[in-house]
C-alpha cells in the first residue's frame, strides 16, 4: 500500500478551508508512451486530479516508473496534495481555489484505501466507483496530445542488418559532407551529377544526381536520385496546382516516416510546403506512390527527432558525427512504394562516395558556389575513402544540359523561412 508523509501533509490539509461544491477525481494509470534511459525502455505513469463538475485539471504528473515501487500510487496522492493546496493556475479566466473537496473519487480500491488513510485527518471521505467520466476525458486528452496508445507496445531497438564493414566510412563521410554544409551554397535543383562507375548503387545505374536539401530550412540532407528524370520530375512539382487534401496527407505522412523534421513548422506551412512538391497536373485521389521515384536519402536530425534506440546504436559502434546536434538518417526510397528501407551493402558503399565526393567539391569549389555563375561547370575527380579504400569519382555541377541556375535572393518567404543564404557581400 502507498505509504504517506501523513503528519505533515495532514497538517497542511487541515488548515485548508472546505469547499463544499468541490469533487476532486481522478487516479494513476499507465501512459502509452516509453522513454529511453540507461539503456532501457521505460514506460511512465501518469497522475491526474480533475474538478468533477467543469472537468479542470488540477493537478497532473509524469511519474518514472524508476521512482515509483507501486505503480505511481504514493506518488499520485502527492499529486493529490497539490491538487487541494496548489491548484494549477489556467491561462485566462478564474482561479481554481484552494481547499479541501467535499469529497475525492477514484476507482482503484489499493489507490482508495490510501487516500482514506491520508485524508481521514483533514475529514475528506473517499469513494470508490466504476467509472470516472472527467479523469477518463482528462486521461483521453493527454494521451492524444503526446501520441500515446496503450495498445501499441514498447518500440523494437533499432538495428540494421549490414555488413559492419561498411558503417564507419559512410558515417565519417556523412559528418565530413554535415561540417561543409552544402546546403548553404547550392540549391535543390540543379543537382550535383556524380560519375560512381562500378560502384553505383544499383547495377546499370553508374551516374546518380544528388539534390541538396536545406534551402528552405526544412529538411537538411541529401537525396540522391537514380535519373535525372526522375529528379526533373519532382521538381516539377513546384508548379502543382494544389492537390488533393487525402493526397497531402498521405505525403506529410511519408516525410515524417523518412524522419522530416516537420513539427516545428506550422501545419499550413507543411501542407503548402508538401503541395508544392507534388507534381503538376495531379489528379485528386490518385495514389501519392505514383510520384516516388528511386533515390538514396539522407536526412540530419536532431537527438529528439530519431529512435533514441538509433543513437545508441551508433555510440556502440563509434561511429563518427559532425555534431551530437547532426544525426545522419538513411533510407532507400523505391519507385511505386511509400515504403522506406534501410540501405544494403552497396547502396552505402555508394552512399559513402557521394557524401564524401559532395564534402570534397563544397570545399574546393566554396568561391565558386558563392558567386553561382560561371562559363564552363565544375568539374571534379576526387579519391573519396571507402570501405575498401580510396575510389575514384566525379563530379559535375551543374549537369549536362543544366544552366547555372538563376537565384533569387529574398529574406524569407511566407512562411518566415529563409529560402536560400544571403548573397555574398
């Protein structure tokens, strides 16, 4: 049974004033949520005392379940002190006050009997029902509000079946091409053509295009496509009338699903953002996959935005990062599917060349890119490191048949996100 700081907090309670047209219900229940620490998956309880009659939360707290031997109860009648003694103050409107309730509900008979015991000093009676309506909206409340579901059990640890071979020179290329930040000086389109030869990710496909993303200061990273084509294709979108709103959303699903960062933005900033980017002459109701096409992406995120399973995955390997804030995420995108997987062998291997290649030609091109203009491309051959030793490789921008692209330089657009860097000085 929970056990009470009972002579002090009877105490307190007994100097409250009664008010007689207040019931306090509510209880301790499991949230469907887990956290990562120490290496374990946790999954915290949640508290909460609500005025019966308006179904305002008093008092409300997470509770680990490393700080609790009894399923949150001891803790819950704390959280029932502050309930009484120190209600929580509203954004606007009236004050709850303080004081002792008419009465107090809950509807777990070992959480009942403690409370009688702790309340008894002060003369609040305790009830046991079925059925709390207010705690049960309250619970309901939070629980969509952070994404809980109780019928969801804890996340599988992340893992990646890979040869280990090949993870520390993709890593170190991705921190190498993260500290160079490309996306500071090139835009989306056009791409970076890249010569891989032999080691291109798929057999046939010896030229990839690399679009650099993080313009608009959405999503930061890489995506490497197979055709440019197929590149042209989704850049098309740019001129998409506006699609279908079943359509958006299946799309803004896929991107968080890849690990875009988007809960930051406003959410009519990510649905413009997402229509612009499906191509146009889309018809409502068609499927978003038709739209996909084969690419290698790599997005950096930040600690909060990917599997915490993930970052210890790597820290167990010591891999290399640019930074603990510039996580590398990779994926492979199939033509036709929503679905991503993790890459194979040498689909990283190529992965490696062309983040290491992109490193590389940012640095040594770095006055060139700031000005954006110039008569002939930029050609490039470097010997960039993998997994078995240096390759060689090379590096077109813009790619044939591409001009230089003609950019434009406004301080932000209507969304209030920098579209591209600010001209040189």
């Amino acid at each position: 049974m929970p056990q009470s700081k009972q002579p002090a907090t009877a105490k307190r309670l007994t100097q409250l004033a009664r008010q007689p047209s207040l019931v306090i219900e509510g209880g301790v229940r499991p949230l469907g949520v887990w956290f990562r620490e120490g290496g374990e998956t946790l999954q915290p309880f949640v508290a909460i005392w609500v005025d019966a009659a308006t179904g305002y939360v008093r008092a409300s707290r997470l509770i680990s379940p490393k700080e609790t031997t009894d399923a949150g109860r001891s803790q819950a009648l704390d959280v029932l002190v502050e309930a009484m003694h120190s209600p929580n103050q509203p954004l606007s409107g009236r004050t709850p006050q303080r004081g002792r309730p008419a009465k107090v509900v809950v509807d777990d008979p070992e959480l009942a009997a403690a409370a009688r015991s702790l309340l008894a000093p002060a003369d609040v009676p305790v009830e046991l029902a079925a059925h709390l309506p207010r705690f049960e909206d309250a619970y309901a409340a939070l629980s969509d509000a952070m994404d809980a579901d109780l019928s969801q059990g804890p996340p599988e640890p992340f893992t990646w079946d890979i040869a280990e071979r090949v993870l520390p020179p993709l890593y170190q290329a991705a921190a190498r091409c993260a500290r160079q930040a490309p996306w500071e000086l090139l835009p989306d389109f056009p791409p970076v053509a890249i010569d891989l030869g032999e080691y291109g990710p798929a057999p046939g496909v010896e030229r990839v295009y690399a679009s650099v993303l993080g313009g608009a200061g959405v999503m930061t990273g890489v995506a490497c496509y197979f055709a440019m084509d197929d590149l042209e294709a989704m850049m098309n979108a740019g001129q998409a009338a506006m699609a279908d709103d079943d359509m958006v959303d299946e799309a803004i699903a896929f991107m968080r699903q890849l690990g875009a960062p988007l809960d930051d933005l406003p959410p009519e900033a990510v649905r413009e953002l997402v229509r612009d980017m499906l191509p146009p002459g889309t018809v409502p109701g068609s499927n978003p996959a038709d739209l996909i096409r084969d690419s290698l992406i790599c997005f950096y995120e930040t600690p909060d935005e990917v599997d915490p399973t993930y970052v210890e995955w790597i820290q167990a390997r010591r891999l290399k990062l640019a930074n603990q804030l510039m996580i590398p995420a990779f994926h492979r995108v199939t033509t036709g599917t929503l679905e991503a997987r993790p890459l194979n062998e040498r689909e990283a291997v190529a992965f490696t060349l062309v983040l290491g290649g992109l490193a590389r030609f940012t640095s040594r091109f770095l006055d060139e890119l700031e000005v954006m203009e110039g008569p002939e491309p930029l050609i490039f051959r470097p010997h960039v490191e993998g997994p078995d030793g240096k390759v060689r490789i090379t590096l077109r921008y813009p790619p044939e048949g591409q001009d230089w692209p003609e950019l434009e330089w406004p301080d932000a657009d209507s969304f209030g996100l920098d579209l591209f860097p600010p001209p040189p000085e």
